[in-house]
C-alpha cells in the first residue's frame, strides 16, 4: 500500500513541475518596439506619433505608455496594438524640465517617453519589458514688455487703463522676455526688434534690431516719440518655432499751454506785483513758485487756476515760475525780475502780522536809505503812544514794532504812524526832510495808518 501512494506522489509531482514548465515556457516576453516619428527638435505643438513593432504578439499583451509631459499613464491593449501607432500632442516646451540621466547616456531638456509592455495573463517574472525615447519640444520666443514709471517719465494709467505721456518725455520699456529661448534652451542669440507704429499718424513710424544677448533682452530701451498722438510699441523676436510679438498702445498727450504777465511791473522796490494767469482754459491747477536770489521763498498751491501775487521789499534778483497742470500733463514758463533801487527813499508799509513766521511781515518797520534823523511814533485811534524808536543803521530803520504795547499785543485794528525824517540829498550836509509817502492823489504825507492783522 505505501508503495502504490509512493508512486502517485512521484507521478503528481513530475506531471506538476512538467506543467510549470510548459506554462512557463508559453509566457514568452512580447518583443515590441516603439518608434518615434518625429525629429529630434520640433516645436509646440508637436503631435508625437509611436510606431508599435513586434516580433511576437500575444492576445493578452497591453501597452502601459507615459508621454513625459505629465503623470498620466496610457494603456493600449492588443487590438490598439494592432492599429500600429499612438499619437499624443505636446503643447508646452520641455525647456522647464530637469535632464534624464543614466548611466548609458545623458538627453538634457528632454520629455522622457517611457512604455511597458506586459502579458496580463502571466507571472511577473515573465510578463513584460521596458524602454525609453526621448523628445525635445520648443516654444516660440517669449516676449512682453512694461512701461517704466521712473523720474523721466510720468505714466498715468487711470483714463481708460491707457499708457498716457506727456510731449517731450523719455518713455522707459522694460523688456520682461526673461528668457528669449531657442532651439535650444539657452538665451537665444536670435535678434529682437523694437519698434512703433504711429496710430493717428502712420508717417511716424521706427524700428530697431538687437543682437539678443544678456546686455540687449535684459535691458531697458527709451522711446523719445517725435509728435503727440497714438502709438502701437512693439517688440518682437523669431526663431525656428515662429516669430512672437507683444504690443501695446500709449498715448502722447500735448503739454498744456501756460503763461502769465505781470500788469505792474517796476525796477525799484518795494513792489507788489500781481501775475495774470492767461493760459490754457483746460489748466486744472496751478502752483507759483518764488525763487529769490537762488533760494525757493514760497510755492503757492491752487486748486484753482488763480493769479499769482507777491511783495519785494528788498533789491535782487527774483524768478517766478508758473506750472500749469491739466488732465494729463504738466508745463511751467517763468520769468525774471530784477529790482535794483528803491523806489522811494522812504517806504512806510500799510499792514503787518506779529504772528507771522516771516520776519518781512510780523514788524512794523519802514524800508529807507540815507537817512540822516529818523524818528516813528504810532499811536492808537485815542492818540495814546504805543511805540517810538529814532535808531538808524547804515541809513536805514534800525528797529521795527512788534505789534505790542508794554508787553501786551494789540488788538488787530487800525493804528496811526507819524514820520519825522531828513534824508541825505548828497549835496548838503543838512540834507532835506522827507516830504512823506505818495499817497494815490500823488499828494504826500508824513502820517498814515498801519493794521495789525492777526
């Protein structure tokens, strides 16, 4: 009996291992080859086609594929096989992505294709073999630009989301193609052009050619546009993949026509002038600027477009400036007076503020030249005494009223001066007295009024 079950197991166990081995034997690996189509550089979009060879196919074949340009896997089964080939379309550059490196071979900026071909019905040991192809995708250039908003040119954006400049500005763009690209990955050595078209002018039309090099695609290139109108700028670059071209529009506004005169103007001083603003009625503001001997005295800001109007108690040189401002832009004339004299040898002002950080305008003080006596006194309305002073320097007032009266200020209000002086005629040593202020009869006094404003 342990015989006979000695047999049946031998007998098992051959016919077991003979089956293995035939079945073995059958899950032969699918020899299959998939052949690329393409060049070796082609540009986006590339549409990529495998060419599926084979030397033995089997029905439970399947073909697991990977583009290379993503995660997604694609799975072909014996009857897609059978059709031949696999089509894909690449849409971006594979400029982006990191070298494939092994041991055989070194393929920089490629998509790495990569396929697996197995027998489903099969072990693992049996069931499948692998390779890779290779694919090197281009893009066109890549260009755009921006408007450099710097201290040379002023770009306003907020009318209609337009570029707006102004006559006579230098319009900085800034190239932003980073990375001006090939064939090839590299900074690309292909020329870029900048140019512009006019839009409400045709006749005014330029353009230039650059070597793209690191000096040239990275820099800033300045636009300095003949006549105010519309302009289409453009930049542009070609390579084998196509040419590409950016543009935008800017608009170069015309300065705004400013101008003012002066209705009373005299060589001695003091003297107070009035500037008549006759510009342009589209100024919305305005802003005058008094420049005494090289220093900026007051700049006066006005929302409004305003005459201008200021006081020159002292000789000199003096330039006003006018900057007129409308929607877009911003022009500004000037002019230059020059006040030598006096215009009188005594002057007596007819208004002071104590409180004033001027000193020209918180103390009551006449402006004189070759005085030999000099005495002021002011008094209120009643006739009472507030202040007297008789001190000359160099001929002139040596002292000025500081708007008080024993320490206490007066109250803003009308006050009386009254004059005693003898003025030095050059000729005499008596000299002569001074016949007092011209009054606008011609007539003139030696008392007037003075007020305190505060």
């Amino acid at each position: 009996m342990k015989r006979k079950i000695a047999i049946v197991l031998f007998f098992t166990l051959f016919f077991s291992v003979l089956l293995n081995k035939q079945a073995n034997a059958q899950c032969e690996k699918p020899e299959i080859t998939a052949i690329r189509t393409a060049g070796s550089q082609v540009c986006t979009p590339l549409v990529e086609k495998l060419n599926f060879t084979y030397d033995t196919l089997y029905t439970d074949t399947e073909i697991t594929l990977n583009w290379g340009d993503d995660k997604k896997t694609y799975t072909y089964n014996y009857a897609q096989i059978l059709g031949d080939s696999a089509t894909h379309t690449y849409l971006k550059s594979s400029c982006s992505f990191d070298a494939y490196l092994n041991s055989i071979f070194i393929c920089a900026d490629c998509f790495v294709i990569s396929y697996t071909a197995k027998r489903k019905n099969c072990p693992t040991a049996f069931s499948f073999s692998t390779a890779s192809s290779f694919v090197q995708v281009y893009n066109k250039p890549i260009v755009n630009f921006n408007y450099k908003d710097d201290a040379d040119v002023s770009i306003d954006t907020t009318v209609l989301l337009t570029y707006n400049v102004c006559k006579l500005d230098s319009v900085h763009a800034t190239n932003l193609g980073a990375k001006m690209t090939g064939p090839g990955c590299s900074a690309s050595s292909e020329p870029i052009e900048w140019s512009y078209k006019g839009v409400t002018n045709p006749a005014f039309t330029f353009s230039e050619d650059y070597v793209c090099d690191s000096a040239k695609c990275d820099s800033i290139y300045i636009f300095n546009f003949p006549e105010i109108g519309k302009y289409a700028v453009s930049l542009s670059q070609e390579n084998a993949c196509g040419i590409s071209s950016f543009t935008d529009t800017l608009i170069v506004r015309p300065l705004p026509l400013v101008g003012f005169e002066t209705d009373n103007v005299y060589n001695c001083f003091p003297a107070d002038i009035r500037f008549v603003n006759n510009s342009d009625t589209a100024i919305l503001n305005t802003t005058w600027i008094y420049i005494a001997n090289g220093d900026t005295t007051l700049v006066q800001n006005d929302t409004l477009v305003t005459d201008g109007q200021q006081l020159y108690l002292d000789e000199g040189e003096y330039r006003i400036v006018m900057q007129g401002k409308d929607r877009y832009c911003t022009n500004e004339t000037d002019t230059t007076l020059i006040f030598e004299q006096l215009c009188e040898d005594l002057y007596v002002p007819n208004a002071f503020i104590p409180d004033s950080p001027d000193p020209d305008l918180n103390t009551f003080r006449p402006v004189a030249i070759n005085l030999i006596k000099y005495r002021i006194n002011v008094y209120d309305l009643h006739g009472k005494l507030l202040w007297t002073s008789d001190k000359l320097n160099n001929g002139a007032p040596a002292e000025g009223w500081d708007g008080t009266f024993r320490n206490a200020p007066c109250p803003q209000g009308t006050y009386v001066w009254k004059i005693d002086a003898t003025l030095d005629d050059g000729y005499t040593a008596e000299g002569v007295a001074w016949k007092g202020q011209k009054l606008e009869t011609d007539e003139k006094r030696t008392v007037g009024t003075i007020s305190i404003i505060r």
